[in-house]
C-alpha cells in the first residue's frame, strides 16, 4: 500500500512544478514528488497530497477522521463540502459511501481545474462544484445528509472555522441524522481552536478525533438527541478497511468525547 516515504527520503526526491496560478487571493501551485502531487497555496504551504495511482488514496490521517465522521451515519445519500482542495476526500466519499448527490463549494476558481487537469479528480456526475465564497453561498446550498467544513488559506483557517452564526447554519443545514464534520486546528493545549466557542455553540455535544498533523477533527450531529454508536462506527470501519487499504481503528480509538 502507497504510504509517504520518510522526510529525508522526500528532500532527496527532485521536486517538480506542474502548474502554478496568481488569482485574487495569491499563488497556486501543483508539484510532483516521487509518485506523489500536492496543492500549495502560497509560500508551499501544503493543502492536499494526492497519490498518483489512485486519488481517492487518503494520505493523511486528519483525511481518514473526517471519513470516519462520514461512517458515523448509516446510509448517506447527499454531501455538501465547504471547501474543496485536490478533491481527494470528495473522491474518496464518492468511491465508498452510497452517495447520490455531492455538492462541493470551493472560493478559487482554479483550484477545481487543477485537481481535474493534475490531480485526478474525477468528473462525476454526482458531484456538483460552486465557485464562491462558503459563508456567502452556504444558505443557497441543499440540506445534506453530510457536511464537511474544511477552509484553509496559506495563513491557516478561513474565517469561517470561528463565525458562530456559520458555523451554527451548518448544522442547520443537516438532513435529520446528518453529522456536520469539520477540520479545526489544535491548539498548544490539544484542544480545538475556538474551543470554547465550539462548547457554547453545540452544547458540548459533539465528537473530536485528535489527529498527528496536529488538528482535531470533530464530528457533530445534526440535534441533541443524536449519539454515536460506537458499535456500528467500528463494525463499518472494519467493513471498508479491505477496499480503504488501511484502517480507521487507531481513529477510533482516539475518538473522544468534547473537551
């Protein structure tokens, strides 16, 4: 199974630049490692990994939880992503949960062109892309059964991450049974940025799987009545882990309850 090789073996690897952009909000660039491609926005500051021979490969773990908060519901049938990136956890969904109708928002115009033109993603007929900005389009979205918030910049988090009336029309924006599941950075602490926020808003009911790129990925259900059954979670990740190539347990073992 693909895995990335160890850093000193990727800096002796000769990088290649496949694309670079300007757009209103800076630079984007595609470059090559070895049998990996990543998107950069910036100064190469890293915002997907792509394995070459099969982008719905989930390279990084912080990917991996949020498709364990995927798992939490028992039969998906809609998706919404705020935020899209290379497309690889898009793809990912697309390949192995029963999606029917996947909508994705993504602010920067180039980035879908090149995840379809470098980074492998697919032109599936189930997937619908808006360009614009989340916060703004977010209340035109469908309800979903599933809804992935994951808005980076190459200064970190959009604003989005800790708006309050977003991040509470997200959940809004739940089908009954849905899970609102969102990339947050970490702080010193361990905790979720905007933690305390995040407490407040969701009335500590919601999920966090702490993850070794340094993030927390927390997994929120749709209403207080909601829970996660942690029985079903694991015999689902166990199901998928043949087609997946890894597996999710050492994610579950981390899942904790809101801090």
């Amino acid at each position: 199974m693909p895995g990335l090789p160890p850093d000193d073996e990727l800096q002796q690897q000769d990088e290649v630049q496949l694309a670079e952009v300007r757009d209103a909000f800076g630079v984007i660039r595609v470059v090559q490692i070895g049998a990996y491609r990543f998107l950069e926005f910036g100064d190469a500051i890293e915002q997907s990994c792509v394995f070459q021979g099969d982008p719905s490969w989930l390279e990084y773990d912080y990917t991996r939880a949020m498709l364990l908060g995927a798992l939490c519901h028992d039969a998906p049938e809609t998706a919404l992503f705020l935020g899209l990136g290379a497309g690889n956890l898009t793809q990912a969904c697309l390949k192995f949960l029963p999606l029917e109708d996947v909508e994705a928002i993504e602010l920067r115009p180039d980035v879908p062109r090149l995840a379809m033109e470098f980074l492998g993603l697919d032109d599936d007929p189930r997937l619908t892309i808006r360009i614009g900005d989340a916060t703004e389009l977010l209340d035109s979205a469908e309800t979903a059964d599933l809804i992935f918030l994951d808005l980076y910049t190459d200064q970190g988090p959009g604003v989005g991450h800790l708006a309050w009336r977003f991040l509470e029309r997200c959940r809004e924006k739940l089908n009954p049974g849905g899970w609102l599941i969102i990339n947050q950075w970490a702080g010193n602490d361990g905790k979720p940025l905007g933690a305390a926020l995040l407490r407040g808003l969701y009335h500590r009911h919601y999920w966090e799987c702490p993850v070794k790129e340094g993030n927390v990925v927390l997994l929120i259900p749709a209403d207080l009545e909601q829970r996660l059954n942690m029985g079903r979670l694991q015999m689902r990740a166990g199901e998928l882990a043949p087609r997946l190539g890894y597996s999710l347990q050492p994610l579950i073992e981390a899942l904790r309850p809101a801090t």
